[in-house]
C-alpha cells in the first residue's frame, strides 16, 4: 500500500461516504468545468468528457476498486468518459466530494 492509498482510506469516514453519494452528475461536471478552458480527451484529442448519473439517478456514477491484501477496503471513483472514443478517466470520490462540499 502507497502512502496514498493509505490517505485514501482513511480519509473514507462515513460521512465522506455519505457525501460522496450526494454529489449528483452536475455537481461532478460543475467539478470538471472549475478547471476551466476547453478540456479534450488526452487519448483522441477532439472529444469532450460526459459524466453519467447513477443507476438511480440520484448521483453522479461511481466505480470502486479494491485494494490488494486489505479486505473491506477500496476506493471510489468517479468515472469521465471521452463522448467521441470512449476513453474513461477517473476522479477521486472522497477528494472530489471534499472540494464540493468545503463550503
Ligand atoms: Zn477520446
């Protein structure tokens, strides 16, 4: 386990999860757009990031990872997809969800 991933699952509590959960898809794209100027793929170079909701609509989608070797433990991320090749990147949930909610 890096350093990092170690921040990254303790800096998880339950209500980072929870805040995690609330931020819908504008907020995700709201996020994205604070950076910015015109931001194209890195892989096709024309295409533009979309963010999808969760299955339910509620949230923006969310992926999660395991860590190797720790049980219960993972990371989240939300997931930014390439609308001309389908290149996905991904965010950090409880870095992104921090940013959102520091107000
Ligand atoms: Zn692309």
């Amino acid at each position: 386990m890096s350093e990092q991933d170690d921040r990254e699952s303790k800096a998880m509590t339950e209500d980072m999860k929870e805040k995690a959960l609330q931020v819908t898809a504008e907020d995700f794209v709201n996020y994205l757009n604070s950076f910015g100027g015109e931001i194209r793929c890195s892989y096709c170079g024309t295409g533009d990031y979309g963010v999808a909701p969760d299955p339910a609509g509620k949230g923006t989608a969310m992926v999660a990872t395991p860590v190797p070797n720790f049980k219960g433990v993972g990371i989240w991320l939300y997931p930014a997809t390439c609308q001309s090749c389908g290149h996905t990147i991904f965010f950090s949930a409880s870095f992104v969800s921090r940013q959102i909610f520091k107000d």
